[in-house]
C-alpha cells in the first residue's frame, strides 16, 4: 500500500486512517473516466424541484456535547477523472476582526499573507476533486470560496456571508455557486450555476474564528453531479505533516479572483479547541481576499478526500508571526453532518 505517517504495510486490509503523503497521492493511480462525464450525469440524475425557501438556521452548540465524531465520506462518481496529486496549473499571477478562544483578534482575509515565497498556483481542471470548489458570488460584487460537501450542500465561511441573512428569516439576496468556476463561469459550462437558497451556521458566528463555518443548501444536486468531499475532525498526532491541500479564488493572483488557485503540502503547526472540540487550526498558508471559505483538505485511504478546515482569516498578532486560521473540527463535521441528514 506504500508509506503513510505510521510506517509501512504489506497487508492491504488494513484500513490506514490518516492522510496519505503527497508522495502517496501522486502515486495514486489516475483514472481517466470520461468524455463529458459531468454533463453524462446531469442528464442521468435531472434535478428535481427544487426545495422551497426556509427560514435561515442557527444551529445551538448544545448540538456539539454528545454528537459523534465519526468522519464523512466523500463521494467520486463513477464516471468521474481522478488526478489528486494537484491540479492542471497554468501560472501564477483592513478590515472587521475576528477574534479567538483566547480572545485575540483574527483579520478575515481581506490582505495577502505569502509565507516563504509564493506558493499558490492558478489551475483550470475538470477532474475531481477541483469541479467540486467554486465560487460565491455575493449580490454587492464581493465573494469567498465553497466546497460541495453534499448532494446539494456547499461548505464556506461565515463570515463570507456577514450581511446577506438573519436567523429564523428566509433568504431574501441572490447568493450564487459556480462549481469550476473560470473567467466568473463554469468550465463545465455556462448553465451550471446554483442558487442558495437555506443557511445554516453556529450560534457564534459573528465573534469566534473557531466557528467562522457556514453551510448552504442550493438548488440543484450538484454534488449528485460532480461528487463532493467529505469531513473529518483534525487530530493533532498529524502536526507539521506537509499533506494539505487548499484552493480560493483570491483578489491578487486571479484577475480579481476569477480564477482558482491551489497550494499543496501545507502543514498544520498548531491547533486549538474550545470545550466542544472545534478547533482554530493554524497553518502557513499562502492567503487572500476572496479564499475565505475555501476548504483545508486531504485524502484519506478510510474516508477519501475530506475536508478538516474552512479558510478564516489571518491572526493579527504583531508579537509573533502571524498564521493562517482554518475553522474545524468538531463543529464543521457537525454542521456538515446535520445538513446532509436535513437538506439531503
């Protein structure tokens, strides 16, 4: 099975679970699926009616004590290319605070944050997992990044969303996904958009990086069209293990954030929870405007590509060097979770 952070196995039922190396993924065999396989599956699955518009949910972190803290598989079409050592690059081209369980502040990204050099690559790529992260167009020209992480469900950040809907009121701004999104369109095509139509987030989503998690539901099944990735909790045995991938579409690099960019092995240096196991988790990510919500994830051989972190923002301390802060743990899962049983 090769070589991942325990060691090496012959056996190959023994189901590792941790993250494979990037080594490992890019030895992992590519499948070439097929011609116009996205377009093959919208006509296979049409999409039904659409849900109706619901009232915005806030969800109460009573929710987080007893609830499990078992992973979320991803799904891969059958039909779908696989290339998960990196994407097709092509080149590279003050605001509101946050603040954190131990009550510094937290810069949303709306800034650049290079570490070490440049790492970011612009990509245009049709395989999966790259079709399942998009872009989130808000009404007033701003946006952030999303990830599909269910059958109709997308992951990004709350605060990517700040100003657009109120607990318990129905969604009244069109807020628009773009799978694949290149140049403001989709590379599968210019009919492949969504609309959001329910919210759901944390009771804390205005004040605590930790929880800087939103999820919506859209309506179409994209993610019954392209596949989607899954959640898991990060556990801190995996500190300073380069195996992360992560993908925005920021301000800096891509024509004002119309095209997405990649960066591969990141590692994460820290973490911290709070009492219900949901975690800020620090890395060195190269970050900017318009990477808010973008998913931190790996690929798993028990679980497959999983998402642990949400892009949050840049810690703003002065003292120290700052890092880039992903939002996870228990309660990403969580909410990742109570939308696939609620708006699946």
């Amino acid at each position: 099975m090769g070589t991942d952070f325990c060691g090496t196995t012959n056996d190959d039922n023994i189901t590792i679970d941790s993250p494979l190396t990037i080594l490992d993924q890019m030895e992992m065999k590519h499948r070439c699926g097929e011609e116009n396989w996205y377009q093959k599956r919208h006509d296979a699955f049409p999409a039904q009616e659409a849900p109706k518009v619901r009232e915005a949910v806030v969800l109460p972190l009573d929710m987080l004590k007893a609830a499990p803290r078992s992973p979320l598989e991803s799904f891969i079409p059958e039909e779908a290319p696989l290339f998960p050592g990196g994407a097709r690059a092509i080149g590279q081209q003050r605001p509101g605070y946050l603040r954190r369980f131990n009550g510094r502040k937290v810069i949303p990204l709306n800034v650049t944050q290079i570490f070490n050099g440049e790492s970011r690559q612009i990509y245009r790529d049709t395989n999966f997992p790259w079709v399942c992260i998009g872009r989130l167009f808000r009404p007033d020209g701003n946006w952030g990044t999303a990830t599909l992480v269910g059958r109709s469900l997308i992951l990004t950040a709350s605060h990517v969303l700040a100003g657009l809907w109120q607990p318990g009121q129905p969604l009244t701004q069109r807020i628009t996904f773009i799978p694949a999104c290149f140049d403001n369109v989709s590379l599968l095509g210019s009919d492949w958009t969504s609309q959001v139509i329910n919210i759901a987030a944390w009771e804390t989503i205005q004040s605590i990086d930790g929880y800087d998690m939103a999820i919506c539901q859209l309506d179409k099944p994209m993610g019954e069209w392209l596949g989607h990735l899954g959640a898991r909790t990060y556990d801190d045995d995996w500190e300073d293990r380069a195996v992360w991938a992560h993908v925005g579409y920021p301000y800096d690099l891509s024509m004002g954030g119309q095209r997405p960019t990649f960066e591969l092995g990141i590692s994460v240096h820290d973490d911290d929870s709070d009492s219900y196991d949901t975690l800020e988790i620090e890395t060195k990510a190269d970050g900017a405007s318009g990477q808010s919500g973008g998913p931190l994830w790996g690929v798993f051989r028990n679980g497959g590509h999983q998402v642990i972190g949400t892009l949050s923002g840049i810690e703003d301390n002065f003292a120290e060097a700052k890092n880039t802060l992903f939002a996870g743990g228990n309660g990403l899962v969580n909410l990742v979770r109570w939308g696939r049983d609620n708006w699946n």
